[in-house]
C-alpha cells in the first residue's frame, strides 16, 4: 500500500452541520488507516460540537497553524479562524460566512502549494456568501475560476448512477437560452475524459436527456431537441463519444433506464439532481470534473434545521471522503498508463452512434 493521502476539509459554514457530519465521519478509526485528515476551520468549534454528539469515541486531534505539519494517526485541524469565533447553530450569520470563505481560500491555496492532495468541501449559504461579497453561486465556479480553466463539470456520484448537468446554478427561466449546441458538446466530452481518468471506465456510454415535456413531442412542446441536442449528439458521435439519446426524463428515470448507462447529461440543475437525490441522498457525492486537483463534497447543504442536534447523517461526507481517493488513485494510475505510451482502445465489436434520434 502506498502512502497515505492528505485530505483536505473545509468546514462550510459552522452554523449548520459540517462540523458535526465531519467529526461523525472521522469518528471511524478505519478512517485513520486510510488517509490524513486536515480540516480548515477552528479547534473551538470542533470541540464545541464534538460535545454535542452522543456515543463518540475519543478522536486525537493534532491543532497546527500549517498544513505542513500534519500528524499522520491523527485529525489535523489548521485554525485558520479568529480566536474570539462565535457560533450560532442554526442561524445563517455574516461571520459563518466570512469563516466559510476563510477556511476555503486556505485549503485552496495549499492544495495549489502542494500540502494536501485532495479537496473536500462541506457545505455553504450560498446567499449568506454572496452577501458578504463572494461573487459565485458555489464551490464549482469558486474553483473554475482560481484554476482558470475553461470547463468544468458538476457530476454526482453514487455508485449507481452518475449525473451531469449542462446548465449550473442559474435561473430555470435562463436554461433554454444558455442552452446551445457546443455547451453540450463541451460537457459531453469533459465527461468522457472524466469517466475514462477520474472513473476507470474505457468506453463510458452516456444517455443525453431532453429540455422539453417529452422530448418536447415532435416540435409541439418545443424544438430545442431537434435544433440544439440533437445536433451536439451527432458531433459527439463523429468524435467517438457514445451519447445516445435524447430521453424524456420521467420515463428515463421511472423505468430506471439509467442503469444502462455509464452516465447521464441533464440540460438543468434540478432536472439532474432531483432523481438523483431522490436515489442517492444518502451517500451521494458532488464531484467537479475538469480541474487540475480533486475536489468533492457531500450532496446536502447546511441543514440550519438539524445543527447542534446530534441529527445529521455523515454518509454523504463519508463518501465524498472515500470518492475523492479513489479518484486521485484511479487518475494517478491512468496517467502512468497514458505516460507509458499504452493507449486505451475500445474493443472491435463496440458499437458506436451513428447519431441519434428524440426517444420519448
């Protein structure tokens, strides 16, 4: 077995319940013999909601300034926050948000320093940051930007199914407009490249869901399938990606089709995360596709509700643990294959697109 990986975890915002699904996660020993713990955050408020979880076993904490001085048998807290920090659980605060800021500037920039090898966001107020000044809708355009790459991907993982989306957080009304030929085309191959290094899988085939009410029904309920989906199926096709579709969503989902995929593309937010909630809450991961370092967090949000409650389910946290190391190891494996000059190709007998057609 190689080395233990570094992980690091931001604490998102402490008034919900990161603290408390991070330190249920880390609770498990196993977790230990597995990789390193780094969370950015506070050692007050770690042990502040440590005293509010029942039946936990003891957890050797190591509180350094530096990520550079982790101890490998123990969880690492870099206090990163003002000593005089206040928490308020349940209450979205402009502080929260300034520590959740804090804490995710500083676990970025020693992921770019090279101090912690993998990245795993817990969950922010997305409009408590935007008030004090964040300028994004979330984590995944935070770090597309601080990257500055051209494309990046919100997939979800679970282990039985994976969901992309082609529009991110914006207005449901926007979707159609944002929505063009290329920007599918663009995801489609982020996917296939991510499913291949990031996923372990050769020949990934990928199901392309429609925008419209039955695939918008022959033109009656909207041609964005016939003038702009259809077409960036048929480009992936030529490029040897194996998209199909494009599929109603209910029936997709109802007959549970998506089984028979590798992957699923869906043109808007809730559109791709519903179902997926809906099948995978529990133990679902958000994983950003297409930057240069591996970054994770679990699929639930703040939970103001259950914080400091001893409530919150820490699978999801779990998972997105466990997603962003196979991740960095199935990528380090990939590229010394690529670096070894040995290309993967599919078999002979593969079949491949020949373009599509709108299945209702």
């Amino acid at each position: 077995m190689g080395r233990k990986l570094i992980v690091g975890i931001t604490q998102g915002d402490g008034n919900g319940i990161s603290y408390e699904v991070i330190i249920k996660a880390l609770a498990d020993e196993r977790m230990l013999d597995l990789c390193t713990p780094v969370i950015y955050g506070s050692s007050k408020i770690f042990g502040f909601y440590k005293k509010q979880i029942h039946n936990i076993e003891q957890i050797n904490t190591n509180v350094i300034t530096s990520a550079k001085d982790v101890h490998q048998k123990r969880v690492n807290i870099v206090n990163c926050l003002p000593e005089n920090v206040f928490v308020e659980p349940g209450q979205s605060t402009p502080e929260s948000a300034k520590a959740a800021l804090t804490a995710l500037e500083r676990a970025v920039e020693d992921i770019k320093e090279g101090h912690i090898d993998v990245l795993v966001t817990a969950p922010f107020n997305k409009r408590a940051m935007d008030k004090e000044g964040f300028g994004y809708t979330g984590h995944t355009e935070y770090l597309e930007k601080k990257f500055e790459v051209d494309e990046v991907a919100m997939i979800m993982v679970c282990d039985r199914l994976k969901v992309c989306v082609a529009t991110g957080h914006i207005p449901l009304k926007e979707v159609p407009k944002q929505l063009t030929t290329e920007k599918i085309l663009k995801k489609l191959r982020l996917m296939k490249s991510s499913l291949q290094r990031d996923f372990g899988i050769d020949s990934p085939k990928i199901a392309v869901l429609g925008l419209n009410p039955h695939c918008g029904d022959g033109g009656l309920m909207g041609t964005e399938e016939q003038e702009v989906i259809l077409p960036a199926i048929k480009a992936a096709a030529a490029e040897d990606i194996m998209a199909f579709g494009p599929y109603s969503p209910d029936g997709f989902f109802g007959l549970a089709n998506y089984a028979k995929f590798d992957a699923v593309l869906a043109m808007y937010h809730d559109q791709g995360l519903t179902p997926f909630k809906a099948l995978a809450f529990e133990d679902g991961v958000n994983y950003t596709a297409g930057l240069p370092i591996i970054r994770t967090s679990p699929d639930h949000g703040t939970a103001y509700e259950m914080a400091g409650r001893d409530m919150a389910d820490p699978r999801s946290m779990k998972a997105a643990i466990y997603t962003a190391i196979d991740i960095y190891n199935r990528r380090a494996d990939y590229d010394e294959l690529i670096e070894g000059r040995m290309t993967i190709k599919a078999p002979d007998t593969e079949i491949k697109p020949r373009g599509g057609r709108i299945i209702e």
